[in-house]
C-alpha cells in the first residue's frame, strides 16, 4: 500500500528527466480513521497517481483536480479532504476544503507541490543578438 520513499523520489526524478510536468503531493496531518499517514507521498501527473500513497479512492478525486489546477498555474495549494457533501468545495484562507463521499469520517490535509520541466529556448542563427541569447538562456532557467 505505502510506497517507500526512494520508489516515489525515483518516479519524480524519471518524470523529471522526461520533461513531464508532475505534482509532489505529502500528506500533512491525518485525523483518524484514514488510510494515510503523515509524511506518506505521492507522484502525481494530470493522469493520476504514478507512484506513492495519499489515501484511499475518497481522496483521489480531490487531489487529482488540484493536482490538474496546480500543474496549469505552477501555484502549490493546501488541500483539506473532510466528510461533507461529495464535490462541495469551499476556499478557507489558503486552504481548499473538498467534500469527501466516503463514510469513513476521517480528514486528510495535503500539500500540493506542482513540479514544471523548464521552457526550452530554440535559437537560430549565429548572428550577435543568437550568441547573446544563448548566454541568458541558461541564467533565466531556459534549457
């Protein structure tokens, strides 16, 4: 069920290496009963969960949409998954509160830490101006 941790570092740094955009989510606090653990991680792309544990299927949903949102504005969000109405979704402070459909009456806050490759900067020609460019490119963390 729990992944180790090198299993979900070794998926985001394959992710990485790939160019593909990926969120690194980590469960901060848990209140019983739940399926995750403080601390417990996951890699996670617009697809869905690719290695690591974040909770049941009543928490993926949740985290499945902001990890999308995330991954569309490059913003971390702080995530609350409580027993409420399923879809209800409210902003409290800097948190997101999602509704949980599932009766097991616990409550999970995730932290959702968007992972984007860097722009790439294709440069043509060999004219000053190209040289120059070249020479930023990599202090403006272009590839």
């Amino acid at each position: 069920m729990n992944a180790s941790p090198n299993d979900v570092l070794a998926a985001a740094q394959r992710l990485q290496q790939l160019g593909k955009p990926y969120a690194l989510v980590s469960v901060l606090r848990v209140q019983p009963p739940a399926s995750a653990r403080p601390g417990d991680k996951a890699v996670v792309t617009a697809d869905g969960i690719v290695d690591g544990w974040i909770g049941g299927g009543c928490a993926q949903p949740a985290v499945l949409r902001t990890v999308r949102q995330a991954l569309g504005d490059g913003r971390a969000r702080m995530i609350r998954i409580a027993p409420a109405e399923a879809g209800q979704m409210r902003e409290l402070d800097e948190v997101l509160e999602f509704g949980m459909a599932c009766h097991s009456g616990g409550t999970l806050e995730l932290f959702i830490d968007p992972m984007l490759p860097r722009a790439r900067l294709t440069i043509i020609g060999d004219s000053p101006l190209a040289a120059a460019l070249a020479g930023l490119a990599p202090r403006s963390g272009c590839r």
